[in-house]
C-alpha cells in the first residue's frame, strides 16, 4: 500500500491540472445525487417493487443499499479524490498490473451513452404530449409502440436530449454540471414529493362497483408479500434488488470515480456516501409511492403487473382517467423524469468527457464536440433500432432484445458486476481496504463504519458480484 502522505501530494498536483472541480460538498453531492437519481428511481424501481412482493423488495433494496451500496460508492468516490484520476488511470495508479480494469470500466459509460439519450429522448416526447393537452392520445395502448416505431420521430427527440446533454457538459464542472445540479435536483425533489401526496388522496370505483384509495395502494406497496415465496423466489428478488443498485447509484462504471477527482480535501467523503444514498433510496421510495397507488386504484392489482412498460404505457392510462388534473399531473411527472434522466446523461458523457482529455489532452470544448458527434449518430442508430435497424437477439439471460436492449445488458447486466468483482478484488486483496479508509478519514474524520467496509470490500462484495456475473451470463439460469 501507498502512503497518505505521499499519495496527497500526488493528489494535489493532480488537482491542480484539472480545468474545473466542484466548488465544495453541497455541489459535489448535488452532482452526485443527480447522477444516481435517475430514470432506475421512477421507472425500474417501482415495477420491481410491484413484480418481487412490495414490501419485501423495499426491506431487501435498503439493507442492500446501506451495506453493499455504501461500499461500492465509498470506493468508487475516494479512489477517484485520492488519486485525482479520471477510470483508466486510477486503476493504473493503484496497481500497474491493473490498469486493464480501469479500461474496462470506461467502456461501460461509453456503451451506456449510445443509448441514453434516446430513453431521454422518450420522456421528451411525453413532456411535449402534455404541454399540448394531448394526454388522451398519449393514453391508447399502441401510442408508445408507434412512437419509437416512427424512425423521423423517435430520431429527432433522440438528438435533442443528446444536444441539451452535450451543451450541459460543454460549459464544464462548476459552470454547467454543478450549476444545473444544484438547480435540477431540489426542484426534481419538490415535484415527486408534491405527486406522492397527491397520489395518496386518490380514489376511484370502478365499473364492477369496488372503490380502491391511494391509501390502500400504499399498504400494498409497503405490505411485504410472502405468499408463494420459495428459497429460489427469494433469491431472485435478491438478485433483482442488487441490479437495481447498480442501476441507480452509478456504481463501478467510473462515474463516481470521475466525480471523485473533481472533489476538494475539505469534502468530507463519509457524510457526502450518507446524502447520496439518502437522495438516492428517498426518490426511489416516493417514485414507488406515486406510481403504485396511482396504479392500483384505477387499474388494481393486475395494473401493477405491467412490468417496464408502467411508466410509459400504464401511467398515461392513469393520468387520463383522472378528471381535470390528469393533464397537469402527467406533465409534472414527466418533466420530473426529464430532469432525473438529464442529470444522469450529463453524469455519463462527463466521465466520457473527463478521460478523453486526459488520454488524448484534449480540451474540454474539443473533447464535448467530437464527443456530441459521435454519440450523436449512436443515438440515432440506436433509436432506429426499433424499425430500420430492428432485430430480435437472444441473449444469455433468456431475453430477446434489440439494439438498445443489447446495449443496456453488456453495461449494466455483464460488465458492471464483472467490474465490482474485480475491483473488489483489487482493493480488498491487493492494495488493502485500508487504501480507500485513509482517504475517508483524511484530515481527522471519523469513519465509523470503517469496520463493515473492510468486511464487506473483502468477503461479501466479491461473493455476490460473482454470483450476478454468472447469473448474467446465463449459468445460474
């Protein structure tokens, strides 16, 4: 293991090369939070709660979040202050013999953002539905279908997030990131906490004569449901909860590590892991809150089967059936998920960003706009992916997917958890825990669970990653 001392200076001269950085913890953690607050929290989240038992799910997400998620995210943000190093060089720093994973790691941002902007670029297209009252329309069952079917149509949204991204990035750390952070992220917070009430006082009887509330919806929600469960069932929910992690906290895809470079000394990296979590596991909570009861009370139980398509086909169903303030309602939702998915794709092209001018010392402008160019055209091939370019790929898990479903299994469901894995290895192993518990507890602060990190960096966290990895590859079924 490296000094502290040694390794300070070395992060201090690194720092000083870097064009711009967060001005202190309230910008860094905004940022952050923004980046984990993403479309994972209102749309995967919820219709997993939904599919693996409510409460359940809930009680297996939080332990896992606060044990497993607390010790990828401390990593990943402490690799990042302490060696002032985007990815593929702080993996090299910390062992020459590892620089290959931090290789690996950029590759995951990189297939990430090829599909990114086109999600974005979906929750656009509803955002401009609402604007104009078109709430009826957006409500059909083919209405989602026929959109990123209509190849001009699902294009040009596409390039408009992915412009509106890249001018984010283009104005850099302080400026642009930060800035639209600390803006986005306490507006994002009003509105979903403003939809959750409103979707708790929510009532409709249906043609049947049954009267549900959203009350009632919520007791669903929250309700741990065991009927049926099995050590395999259980197993899954486990497995789906750890995906899910991933999927939202911005783990092992060197993002954190990127933002982590950017941050100064006097940050305090433990209460800053705390507040991110804490946004993090508080939006996907109130996002399950909205949506589960607005669900049950005007389509039942059997409405909160829909899996992936709840927010873009069940929730405009729910939305027009409320009198007077469905339109309202469907824009505030949708503009919320607008800005959580803005703050993520800026956190992917960022980190893009960031080892493109290091690798090849680029200036961030050179770096933004070869950058928009070439992930402009991804986008558009990927969002062509479902009528031009349209195929249907098995892959290892079972699915059937196409281009943007390819996409999202090789970054998120392959190489994520091969990246925990070997990252786990690395620090638990070879440089020892106690490299990234140093920089926790640089300049006197107390690191109190320093103790469950070491346990979990060095004996859980390789175990489970493992097991996700084969899973995902189809071994475990």
């Amino acid at each position: 293991m490296g000094t502290q001392g040694t390794g300070t200076e070395g992060t201090q001269k690194k720092h000083k090369k870097k064009e711009s950085g967060f001005t202190g913890q309230i910008g860094f953690v905004m940022a952050a939070a923004g980046s984990a607050v993403g479309v994972g929290n209102l749309w995967r989240f919820p219709y997993l709660a939904a599919k693996d038992g409510g409460g359940l799910f809930i009680v297996i997400y939080m332990i896992l979040a606060l044990t497993f998620g607390f010790t990828l995210l401390t990593s990943d943000i402490a690799i990042g202050r302490r060696t002032g190093m985007n990815s593929i060089r702080a993996y090299a720093s910390m062992s020459p013999k590892w620089k290959f994973l931090g290789i690996v790691t950029f590759l995951v941002p990189a297939i990430i953002m090829t599909y990114y902007a086109v999600i974005g670029g979906w929750i656009t297209r509803y955002i401009v539905v609402y604007l104009a009252g078109e709430g009826k329309a957006a409500a059909s069952g083919d209405f989602f279908t026929g959109f990123i079917t209509d190849p001009k149509q699902s294009v040009i949204y596409a390039v408009v997030f992915m412009l509106l991204t890249a001018f984010i990035v283009f104005n850099g750390v302080e400026k642009g990131i930060e800035k639209c952070s600390t803006i986005l992220m306490p507006v994002m917070m009003i509105m979903i906490i403003a939809i959750a009430v409103f979707a708790l006082t929510l009532k409709n009887t249906d043609a049947q004569g049954v009267t549900r509330t959203g009350l009632q919806g919520l007791a669903v929600y929250l309700t741990p449901n065991l009927e049926g469960i099995t050590i395999r069932r259980l197993m899954q929910v486990l497995l789906d909860a750890m995906s899910q992690i991933f999927f939202s906290l911005s783990v092992s895809m060197g993002i954190m590590i990127t933002y982590g470079s950017y941050i100064k000394k006097d940050v305090n990296i433990n209460s800053a892991v705390h507040q991110i979590e804490f946004f993090d596991c508080g939006v996907a909570l109130l996002a399950g809150m909205m949506i589960i009861p607005s669900i049950f009370v005007f389509d039942g139980i059997e409405g909160m089967k829909a899996g992936p398509s709840l927010m873009f086909v069940s929730l405009p169903k729910v939305f027009n059936s409320m009198p007077t303030l469905g339109r309202f309602v469907g824009l505030a939702f949708f503009l919320m998920a607008g800005f959580a998915a803005l703050t993520s794709c800026v956190s992917v092209l960022e980190t893009i960003t960031a080892n493109c001018m290091e690798i090849f010392h680029l200036h961030r402008r050179n770096a933004t706009i070869l950058l928009t160019v070439l992930y402009t055209i991804a986008s558009v091939i990927v969002a062509l992916g479902y009528s031009l370019f349209y195929i249907e790929l098995p892959l290892p898990n079972g699915s059937v997917a196409q281009i943007l479903d390819l996409m999202d299994y090789i970054s998120n469901s392959f190489m994520m958890p091969f990246i925990s894995f070997l990252s786990s290895i690395l620090i638990g192993w070879v440089v020892g825990p106690d490299w990234i518990v140093e920089e926790v507890e640089y300049g006197g602060v107390t690191f109190s669970l320093k103790g469950l990190y070491r346990f979990m960096i060095r004996y859980v966290v390789p175990v489970i990653m493992f097991i996700l990895f084969l899973q995902s590859t189809g071994i475990l079924g």
